[in-house]
C-alpha cells in the first residue's frame, strides 16, 4: 500500500512539473502586462523598461520560470501585477465564496440525483423514468449559460417589471457577511449548476443501480424474503453508489476553481471569476496560481480517491 | 425487473431461423436501427443540415452583413423572425450561416482531436516504456487543468490577429482557425488514454503476435491491425467529441474569445447578449442557445446509439 501510494506520488510530481510548464508557457505568451502602459502620459521608455525590470520581465523565459517554480514551492505565487496584492492572498479572498457555493450545490446535486437516479432505475421504461431521461439528456446537452440566462431573464428581469418579488441578476451591491442576503443571491446560480450537474450524474447512477439489481447477491437477497425496500437500500444502492464516489471525488477539486462561466453570469466573488478577470488584463502571477492551485488539487485528489476507494470496497487491489 | 436487467438472447433466434449469419456491419446497423432515440437524434441532425444548406441558398450570405444601426435591436417580427442584434443584423439569417460556421469548427476540432488522441495514445500503447510514461504524465497534466480553463488561456495565447482566410469564395475570420486548435488541442486527453488502454490489451493479442511472427513493420501492425479494431471506440469518442467541441465553441465565444463577429457563429452571436437582457432584449441569447442544445442533443443521441450498438455487451439496455 505505501509503496503504491509512494509511486502515484512520484507519478504525481512530473504531472505538477508538466502542469506549471504548461501553464507557465501559455500564460507567458498569451497577453502583455506591459500592454497597459503603451499609450499612458508621461511615461518614457525608461520608464517602462524599469517597470520590466521590476516585474523581472526582462530575464530569459527559462530564468523567469524557474524563479516562479523555486517561489512557488516555497509558497510564494507573486504580486499580482496590477494590484500589486499578493496572489494567495487574493486566492484567499476569493476561495471562501467559491466554497459556500459549491459545497451547497454539491450538496443539493447529489440529493437530487440519488432521488431521481434510484426513482428512475426502479420504475424503469415507465413514464417517469421516461420523462427523467428525456430531462436528463436535454439537462446534459445544455450549456450552462443558456440555463443561466433563461432563468434570469424570468425570475429576474422579467418579476420585475411585473412587480413581483424577483431574484437578484448578480449586478447588484450587496453585502457578503449577511447570510440572508448570501443566500438570496445563491438561489440563481445554485439551481443553473443543480439543473447541469443532475442530468449526468442521475443518469449515471440509474445505469449503475440496474446493473447491480441484475447481480446474483440480489437475487439471493429476493429469494431468501427481504423485503424489496430493505434489497434496494440496504445490498444494491450500497454497490451501486460507489462509482459515483469517484465521480464525485473527482469532480470536487475541480470545483475549487469554481463554475467560470456561472460565477461571471452571476457576477459571484468567487475563484472562476478571478481567474476570468485576471486572464483578461493577462496578470499571469494570478492566472498561474490559480491553475497551479486547481490543478494539484485535481492530481492529489485523484490519489486520494483512489486510495479511498480501497477502504470503501475491499474487491478493489491496488497494483 | 430482473428479467430486463439480464442479456437478451440475441433476436435472430426468433426472427429468421436458418439465415446467412449478419456481418458486423448489419449487426450494428441492425442494433442502432432499433435505438430509436438515436434514430430520432439523426432525423434531428438531418433537417439541421437541411436548414442550413438550403437556407443559405435561399438567403444570400451579403444578408447576415445587411443593416443599419437604426434597426437595431428589433423585436422579432414578421419581417425579422428571430429579431436583429446589437449591428441591426438579422438574428435569422446569422444563424443560417453561424450554424455552418460552428458545424464546421466542431468537425474539423474534432479532426483534430481524434487525429492527436490516436496518434499519442497509440504512440503510448505501442513503444511502452518512458515514452508511455511520458505522454500519460503529459496527459494527465492536461487532463488536470480545468477544460475552460485551458481553453481560456491557450485561446488569449493564439489569439492575435490573423488574415482573413478565403474558401470557396467567401471570407471567414482567421480566428476561426484558432477557435478549431483551441478545441481540438483541449480535448483529446479522454481519447488518448481510451486508446491507449484498448491497444494495450489488443497487442498481447495472438493475432498480432502472428502477424509479427510474419514480419509485419511497426506501421503495418498499427494502421492495419490494431487501428481498425479501435475504430468502434474513436467513433464513439468522435460523435460525443462533437457534441463536445460544439459547446466548447459555445463558451469561448460566450466569453469573448471565439472568432471575431465579423464571421457569426452560434456562439458569438450571444456574447453581447447579457448586456442587453435587463432591457428585456431575450432574443439576442435565445435563439442561438436553442440551436446549440437541438444541435447537441440530437448528436448526444446518436452517440449514445452508436455506443450501445457498437458495444455487444451493452444490448440488454435497448
């Protein structure tokens, strides 16, 4: 088992080294901090190469990337260039309401999905399993902002000129400390990622639950009495449920980043909207941290599902 | 309950008793056939490519540039069907001529995909060694890295100006060439690590063995033998790739990095759109969005049929 764990580990730090290699590269020659200055009053040449030289753009890329990598390791990501805060700082700033967003969707996301995915597989070919599978494939093909924008163009833009009680469109001030208000300003981008998330994830579970109830421990389970409550919860949804563990597993780190394209619809303070508005002004010190941080979270979360999985289901042998 | 969980006896036993036995191709043909949500998706994915095709016959390509700033924002009516965006262009036409243009990134990024995922994964399978372990670390590293935010990045680091390119007589936007890289060099990981995982357990095969004991080259082997025998799985990959790359355009260009208005795609004709919905202007996200999720479910259909009815064992669930 160490050995197994020793080896992903050392499997893990040449994928960390390519990640910030990949990362370092591409953010490095997709925009130019200097960009910003080319136009400003009263600012000569001078002046910019100082800037430059502050900013250690004026080294070799090769230099310039070892010198992040040494930093990094020692839990330094850099300056911001344009606030000029320090970029865990800001990562920390942001990662609080990345998380309280996606703890509670994640939440609400699996609740979901074990109602309809066991719903679903138990009254299989009826009319309800139809119509969850019809909604799943729709939920599954959409992108999320077209759910995003459709339910804010009703609960939102459009209550509001009827008069009636609307949902916040995200362009608001408000403050974050208040729960009540946090909460209010959740319920939108909450349910576009719920409505995303279920079709997949019921989906996947109903085909897992029919595969177990075709098993012969079931059998054997039918045969000997039980009721058909105590087979379904107590011995098929025990097995079926556990790829879905891995699923889930691995979809958490992911979520550090936060849901991009959710957060800046709904203009949520979270880690997907930094990395959106600091990709745009190619401020890389904020856009590599955040990769780096989303991206070692994925690769040792991988690890530790794996290892997990071991202790959940011992069928399982590592090699 | 149990009786539909358990395989189905194949149907030849009961339909036609002592028939030619049906080649693979008749059996997938024949199992796809009877999917009929995927027959449903082609249906959809033909009046598609109807729409498009004979739309672009019927209205002029000049007409998705046609308009003026005073017309601009309309209300679909009579005259605009689905309404005029932010230019005073006709919602309608843009996406008889954004459909082709996203139909076409998401093949050729696609291509692409399939073209890198097989050629890596096979390169991985079949030399083993470190360079295996090379292209899976390399993998797995891309694979970490959050797609949109790969795609962000990789698209602000192609995305300078380019020519505009010319095919058959009409000009398109050179980012639409960097929107097609973008995608495809984002997407191939699943494929590679697919393909790589089938060719492993085909190469110990007796066959290629065989045909090695014979003294096929390296490249026979690859392109004659263990190729083909993949090709279920990468057509599989490649109708959900499309699906896939469809949507991807969709979010870049949802984000202001896709290809340029002056080449409407389904994707860019919406990245103004929330700016303008407080106003109560819906048609600008509708109407493109509604394409994007007939064009990707009716794909999402298929490939589910296509993998149902090019995996044997997956039978019991039609």
């Amino acid at each position: 088992m160490s050995a197994y764990i020793l080896r992903r580990l050392v499997q893990a730090l040449v994928v960390l080294f390519f990640i910030t290699a990949v990362c370092f590269l591409l953010t490095h020659y997709s925009s130019d901090p200097m960009a910003q200055y080319a136009n400003k009053q009263g600012m000569t040449e001078a002046d910019r190469q100082a800037i430059r030289l502050r900013l250690g753009l004026d080294q070799p890329l090769p230099v310039q990337y070892v010198s992040w990598l040494t930093l990094a390791f020692q839990g330094n990501l850099g300056n911001s260039f344009f606030s000029h805060q320090p970029v865990l700082l800001l990562i920390s700033q942001r990662l609080p309401m990345t998380l309280v967003l996606m703890i509670t969707s994640e939440i609400l996301i699996i609740a979901v999905s074990l109602v309809l995915g066991i719903i679903s597989a138990v009254k299989q070919y009826s009319l309800t399993d139809n119509i969850i599978t019809s909604f799943s494939f729709i939920g599954f093909s959409m992108p999320i902002f077209f759910i995003a924008l459709g339910l804010m163009q009703v609960l939102a833009v459009q209550f509001k000129e009827w008069g009636w009680p609307y949902l916040p469109t995200g362009g608001d001030v408000w403050d974050f400390g208040d729960p009540l208000a946090l909460a209010w300003h959740m319920v939108l981008p909450v349910t576009c990622l719920i409505i995303i998330t279920v079709a997949g994830y019921s989906r996947f579970l109903r085909s897992s639950i029919l595969e177990v109830l075709g098993l012969d421990y079931i059998r054997t389970a039918r045969a000997k009495g039980l009721e058909e409550r105590a087979v379904l919860f107590k011995h098929a949804l025990r097995n079926a449920a556990l790829p879905l563990i891995t699923i889930i597993g691995l979809d958490i780190p992911a979520l550090l980043g936060g849901a991009l394209v959710t957060e800046s619809i709904f203009a949520w303070p979270g880690m997907g909207r930094l990395f959106w508005e600091y990709a745009q002004k190619g401020d890389f010190p904020v856009v590599n941290g955040t990769l780096l941080l989303t991206s070692s979270a994925v690769v040792f979360f991988t690890i530790i599902v794996d290892v997990a999985y071991t202790l959940i289901d011992p069928r399982i042998r590592l090699n | 309950m149990t009786t539909d969980a358990l395989p189905a006896l194949p149907d030849s036993n009961t339909s036609e008793p002592i028939a030619a036995p049906l080649s693979p191709r008749q059996l997938i043909w024949r199992r796809f056939r009877k999917h009929r949500m995927a027959l449903i998706g082609a249906i959809g994915i033909g009046l598609l490519l109807v729409f498009i095709i004979v739309g672009s016959m019927i209205v002029p390509e000049p007409a998705t540039r046609d308009g003026n700033l005073r017309a601009r924002l309309l209300a679909p009516t009579a005259g605009h069907w689905f309404g005029t965006d932010t230019n005073g262009y006709d919602v309608f036409n843009r996406i008889i001529y954004g459909g082709q243009i996203s139909l076409a990134i998401g093949v050729l990024a696609v291509v692409m995909e399939i073209t890198l995922g097989t050629v890596l994964g096979g390169i991985a399978a079949f030399y083993g060694g470190w360079l295996d372990a090379l292209i899976m670390r390399f993998t797995e590293a891309m694979l970490a890295i959050p797609q949109l935010f790969l795609l962000i990045v990789l698209a602000k680091f192609l995305g300078h100006d380019l020519p505009d390119i010319n095919i058959l007589g009409r000009t398109f936007s050179g980012s639409v060439g960097i929107v097609v890289i973008v995608i495809g060099g984002t997407s191939w990981m699943y494929l590679a690590r697919i393909v790589r995982a089938n060719m492993l357990s085909l190469r110990e095969m007796e066959y290629i063995y065989a045909a090695k004991a014979l003294g096929a080259s390296d490249r026979r082997i690859f392109l004659n033998h263990l190729v083909p025998n993949t090709l279920g799985i990468i057509i599989v990959s490649a109708t959900l790739g499309l699906a896939g790359a469809i949507l991807s355009e969709a979010y870049v260009s949802f984000l202001g990095l896709g290809v340029q208005s002056s080449t409407p795609t389904w994707g860019n004709m919406m990245d103004q759109a929330q700016s303008f919905m407080v106003q109560g202007v819906w048609w600008l996200w509708f109407f493109p969005s509604l394409f994007i999720v007939f064009t990707i479910l009716c794909i999402n259909l298929v490939g589910d049929g296509l993998r149902d009815a090019l995996d044997p064992r997956s039978g019991r669930h039609l």
